[in-house]
C-alpha cells in the first residue's frame, strides 16, 4: 500500500469541492401498475442532467430494499432539491429522496473497466 504523508492529504484535502448527494427511497406508489412507465422517465431526465453536468454520478439500487438509488449532483443543496422536487417520480409518490451535503475531490469518477 502506498504511503501517505500528512503534507500529501493536506494537499490534497485543500483541492476538495461541494457537491450533494441524494438518497433515493421507494415511495409509498412504488408498487403502482403505473410506476414503471414513470420510473424510465425518470432514468430519461437522468440521462439528461447527466449531459448537463449537473449529475455527475448516478447509481441504481436493485437488492430488494428500501433504497433505490445513489446520485451525486454537480450542484448546491438548494438547486439539488428544485432538481429532485421535479422528477416525475418523486412528483408522482412512487419516490422520496433525502438530500446530503459532501465534498470530494474534482475529477473523481468511477474506474474505466
């Protein structure tokens, strides 16, 4: 494992920037007859705030719980939530999110595979 010096993650830790992250839960219409047209509408506008630069990672949950989803927003708590407020599905009861500040490091991303 490579050493890390405390100069090197002061360094390092200066360089972090704020960005939110949003904890996507099943509503109560999360079962509806309904939802599944709603739910691709939702990965759609995902898709697009992704080309926008506003939702730098996205990652759904499929293990059967409560949770559904992970998202970090290239945006503030406030235009984070005017996002959120809009999506169809959290509009339509079959979401409910919790909102997060955090911070991390500029360019930090998933690995290539």
């Amino acid at each position: 494992m490579t050493a890390i010096t405390d100069e090197f993650m002061r360094q390092k830790l200066s360089g972090t920037r704020n960005f939110t992250i949003v904890v996507l839960k099943k509503g109560q219409y999360y079962n509806h007859p309904d939802a599944k047209g709603i739910i691709w509408e939702h990965g759609r506008r995902n898709f697009s705030l992704r080309e926008e630069g506003l939702l730098a990672i996205v990652c759904p949950v499929n293990d059967g719980s409560e949770l559904v989803g992970i998202g970090i927003f290239n945006a503030d708590v406030e235009k984070t939530k005017q996002i959120m407020d809009g999506d169809p599905g959290v509009k339509e009861g079959i979401f409910e999110y919790e909102i997060h500040p955090t911070r991390s490091f500029p360019g930090d991303g998933l690995p290539e595979l």
